[in-house]
C-alpha cells in the first residue's frame, strides 16, 4: 500500500512509520518534513502535498495541536489554535484527501482520551477531539463506497508518559504496540466511521 503519514516524526507518528515501512511505500509528512512539508492547519498546504503525493491507499494523521490552559486563562484565539489545526486540520484533511484516495482506500485521523475523560486545563484539547469524534460518524456514511473514515483516540502513550503523566494521575499509560493496533485496525480492518478507543 501506498501509506501517507501526516505527523510521521512524533511520538505516535514515527512508531507507525516504524511499522508500516516494514513492508509498505510510506510517505512521511510533517512540518519538518523536507521532501513532504504540510501543514495542516493551512487548506493550500494540504492540497500542495496531495498534488505531490498523488493518490494513496491510506492517509494517517498523526497530528494537530490544541493549546492546554485553565478555562479563566485561555482567550478565544487560544481555542482557535485547536479549532485550525486538530480540528480543521483534520476535517480538511478528510474533505481534500478524498480527492486523492484510491479505491478501498482509508483515512485514519487522531484524536485522544479527552475526548471522554478530560483532565483540568483541557477544555479546548478535549472540545476538539469530541468534535473530531462526531464529524468521523458523521461523514463516514457519506464515504465513497469502499472508503473509510475512522479515528484513533488513545490514552497517552508509553512514550509520552513522562511529559504527560502529572495532568493524568492514576491514567495507564498505554504501551505503543497497543496504540499501534489501533492504527492496524482501521487500516486492515473493515471498520468505517469508528472512533477505535484504546483507553487501558
Ligand atoms: N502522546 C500521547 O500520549 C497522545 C495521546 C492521545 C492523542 N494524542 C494526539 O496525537 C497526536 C500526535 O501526538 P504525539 O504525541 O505524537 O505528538 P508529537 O510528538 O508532538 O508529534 C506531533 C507530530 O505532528 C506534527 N505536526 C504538529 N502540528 C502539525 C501541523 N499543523 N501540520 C502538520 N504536522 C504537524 C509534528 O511535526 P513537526 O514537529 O514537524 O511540525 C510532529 O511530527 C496529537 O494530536 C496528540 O494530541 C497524543
């Protein structure tokens, strides 16, 4: 398959590309990417690395940023940084990406547990993973047929456990071949419009 990672050098990204370089042709794209820059927050971004990438079987988004503070302390541009990026971001992901996916191709995007579970200093993180999870069901019954549509929403993983782990006390951190079968599954799984929840 020809696999289109988005996000391809962080933490969750680069455990995928790890895994799907094995045996698959994997483009990684990021906003440090050299040969695949995107950013995902810019509409003409992502249509400039689809242009570049021609049609894929699979897109994976591993990315999008939302700013973490207390309620009293996040202004309304504060919420617009996760509304453009993991929100936006990945909702135009979708409506472009389509343009350029194969027949029984798939779009995974990410999302995380917040979205059922916030902690303090979440409400925008957690306001977009939630709106990310209804716009999944939503637009997956208006897929192509035989392309998907479906999220990843994890707890934080192993890898990140130490940068994360006050925010989320008594939180299991979730090892990376668990959260790796997350991705698997909505890749070669025939899921469509799931929001694939690893939370233990
Ligand atoms: N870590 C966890 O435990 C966890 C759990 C659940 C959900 N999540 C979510 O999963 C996603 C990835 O998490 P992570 O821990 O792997 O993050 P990370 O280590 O910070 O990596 C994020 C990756 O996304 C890229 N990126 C960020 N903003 C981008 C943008 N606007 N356009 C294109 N690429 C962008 C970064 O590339 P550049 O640095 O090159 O820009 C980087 O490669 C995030 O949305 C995060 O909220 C994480």
């Amino acid at each position: 398959m020809k696999i289109l990672i988005i996000g391809a050098k962080g933490t969750i990204g680069k455990y995928i590309t790890s895994h799907y370089s094995k045996n698959h042709e994997v483009i990684n794209a990021g906003r440090r990417e050299e040969e695949y820059p995107i950013d995902i927050s810019d509409a003409d971004s992502i249509k400039k690395l689809f242009e570049k990438t021609g049609k894929v079987d699979v897109v994976i988004c591993a990315a999008g940023e939302a700013k973490w503070g207390l309620l009293e302390e996040l202004t309304e541009e504060d919420f617009h940084i996760g509304i453009r990026s993991k929100m936006m971001g990945q909702v135009n992901l979708v409506r472009i990406g389509l343009e350029y996916l194969n027949e029984k191709g798939s779009i995974t995007l990410t999302t995380g547990i917040l979205a059922d579970d916030p902690v303090v200093k979440t409400a925008s993180a957690a306001m977009v993973n939630g709106a990310i999870h209804s716009f999944t069901k939503a637009a997956a019954l208006e897929m192509p047929p035989g392309k998907r549509l479906n999220v990843v929403s994890t707890g934080v993983v192993e890898d990140a456990y130490e940068k994360y782990k006050n925010y989320f006390p008594g939180h299991p951190p979730i090892p990376m071949k668990r959260m790796l079968l997350g991705y698997i599954r909505s890749v070669e799984g025939k899921d469509n419009g799931r929001i694939i929840r690893i939370y233990e």
